[in-house]
C-alpha cells in the first residue's frame, strides 16, 4: 500500500503508535511500566560518585544518575528530566536541561534566545515565525525553538503551542521546593507521534487497527534477527550484553560488487531496524568483504540514512579488525522487552 499511515492502538492494553510508510513499518512507539522520556522531577542530591562524573539524585520512582554536576551540594532541591530508559541494574538518565517540546515550539528555560530550525529556508516564513516568537514570548528570558514543522504550520496555531509550552515551563520553573514529586509526565505514544510524524498520513484510530493493518505480523518480524535486504542480501541483528552485533551477508550473490551492494543495503535499512527494535548503546557492523577504497563510498551512504534519523547516534568509525562502529542513544527499551 502507497502512502503514510498512522495507527493508534493498544498492546495488551497498553498505548501504542505505529507509522506505516508505503506498506512497510517505518517506526513503532509502545507504553511502557518504566517513567516516561520528559519526565520531570522535582529531585534532590545525594552524595557525588567518585571517578563516574556525576552524583544519585532522588526521585518519587527510585534513584536516577545525573552528569555535570559542579555545584551541586547533597541535600540540594533541583528539577532534572528523564533523558532515556534505564538499562537493567542502572539508574534512569536525567539531565537539568529542562526541554518543553511540542509539534512546533520548544522552550529551553535554561538557553535563552530565539531560534528557528535551519530547515526552514524560506525567508518570510522565517520572518513570519519571528514575529510571532517575539510577540508570544515578550520580554521573557527563556529560550525558544521553532521546530520544522513551523513551516506547514497555522500562525495561530503555532502562536497557541508556544504560549502554552511557555506557561507550562514557567509553572515548572517555580516549583523547585519541596519533597520529590514528578512534576510532569512525558509524552504517551499518541501524543509523541503526534508531535512528531508531522507529515500528511492517514490516520486510524479504531480499536484493533494494529491486526486490520498488519502491525502486528511487523512488530513479529522486527523481533527476529533476520533481515532480508534488497538483491537478496541479509543481515542478523544481535544484541548482546556488551553491544549490539550486525552481520551483513551477501547472500547468493557471487557478483565482484556483491559485498558493496549488500553493505550499501544495510546501511540504508539500519537506522529504521535499530529503531524499530529499540536498540542503542555500542554498534559493531561486520560488515560484508569490500575493497578499502571502497569504504568512503559506504560511509557516506550510512551518514546520509541517519541524518534523518531522530534519534542521536555517533557514527565512531573503523576499527583495525575491519569492522565499523557506532554509539546510539538509549531513548527506548528493546522491543523484545515490550512484547513479552
């Protein structure tokens, strides 16, 4: 099927989304037990670790671990946000750079200034989004982002979204004191794909969409290890304790240019599997054989799939054994987790 699909449903009663781009699953958000990423608390410090660049800080849902902590004192009230899921055995990632994000404004309590996503080319829209910036944040000391999505978007609509991410940041902000209390929750799956699958799409809403649709049958298959990529080449992807492996294969192609194909394949395929599978931290790529003059051609392919991949993610480069390595932010739990 042609086209773009949003789906809205629940798994095991739980709230999930998933974006179906020309019949294939492009990206799937499921609830989960553990808080939400944008969480924010109302947290306070515990002792420093030694040697780990960070301290402990207490939340209404357990301890979370907090870097770049010059200046913070135990004892001390602050408000922190969830940056990510916490692996097992590890306490949640919070940060003190607040973020209010919404479909088209982002405030930033803590980096003030006014600014506008360099998507944005044209320049009266640009024009427009300032005047409208200026005129809903006045004289206030926060900072503001306009997102891309300002492009397609109603003036009046965006003027609501940033007065209301505003508000809800300043309510915040005042609201250091006090025991630990979790302040805000983070987007739900349907709010986030909301905010964040701006482009047109068809989108369903009944009960049972997931199975009428098919979503079901993918999120079966991006919990195997198995993918077939184009011309008949393949790979596994593994995660492990250490990191997560990917073993491109040729397939039945026997062809002088069988392993840059398949590399190629893979590179263009992996950021939608990673994402899919809800996979980071450190990614060793073995990849297929190819001539070393060949990897500059490979690079820039797999730079070119992740940029337009939201989730941040370090492209390290080789190692001496031939292998290609990269770092990804942990922002979701595996996908297996969340089936279980």
């Amino acid at each position: 099927m042609k086209g773009r699909q949003i789906i809205l449903d629940h798994l095991d009663g739980r709230e999930a989304a998933a974006l179906i781009v020309d019949g294939k699953l492009e990206d799937i958000l499921i609830d989960s037990d553990q808080p939400r990423v944008g969480t924010i608390y109302r947290a306070v410090a515990e002792r420093p670790m030694k040697g780990q660049g960070g301290l402990f800080v207490k939340t209404p849902d357990g301890k979370a671990f907090l870097r770049q902590v010059k200046g913070i004192a135990p004892g001390d009230r602050m408000l922190v946000q969830v940056t990510g899921h916490a692996e097992d055995g590890k306490a949640l990632p919070v940060t003190q750079k607040l973020l209010f994000k919404s479909r088209y404004a982002i405030v930033t309590p803590d980096a003030p200034g006014l600014n506008i996503s360099r998507r944005i080319k044209d320049d009266d829209i640009r024009d427009m989004l300032l005047g409208i910036a200026r005129e809903v944040m006045g004289d206030s000391d926060m900072g503001l982002i306009l997102r891309s999505s300002c492009a397609e978007g109603e003036a009046g609509e965006i003027a609501e979204d940033i007065a209301d991410m505003a508000d809800l940041a300043l309510s915040i902000v005042a609201d250091r004191d006090g025991e630990p209390e979790a302040l805000t929750e983070g987007d739900g799956p349907h709010q986030t794909a909301w905010r964040e699958w701006i482009d047109p799409a068809d989108i369903v809403t009944e009960p049972g969409g997931f199975e009428r649709h098919g979503v079901l049958d993918m999120l079966d298959d991006a919990s195997q290890p198995l993918v077939k990529l184009t011309g008949g080449a393949f790979m596994y992807v593994e995660p492990t304790r250490a990191l997560v492996a990917v073993d491109v294969n040729t397939g039945n192609d026997t062809s002088p240019a069988a392993g840059m194909k398949a590399n190629i394949a893979a590179a263009k395929d992996l950021p939608r599997q990673l994402r899919l599978r809800g996979l980071g931290g450190q990614i060793t790529l073995d990849l297929a054989p190819m001539p070393k003059k060949d990897r500059r051609t490979f690079e820039m392919s797999l730079r070119a799939a992740f940029k337009a991949d939201p989730i941040e993610t370090v492209l390290a480069g080789w190692t001496p054994l031939g292998h290609y390595e990269l770092q990804r932010k942990r922002d979701r739990l595996p996908l297996t987790e969340l089936l279980k």
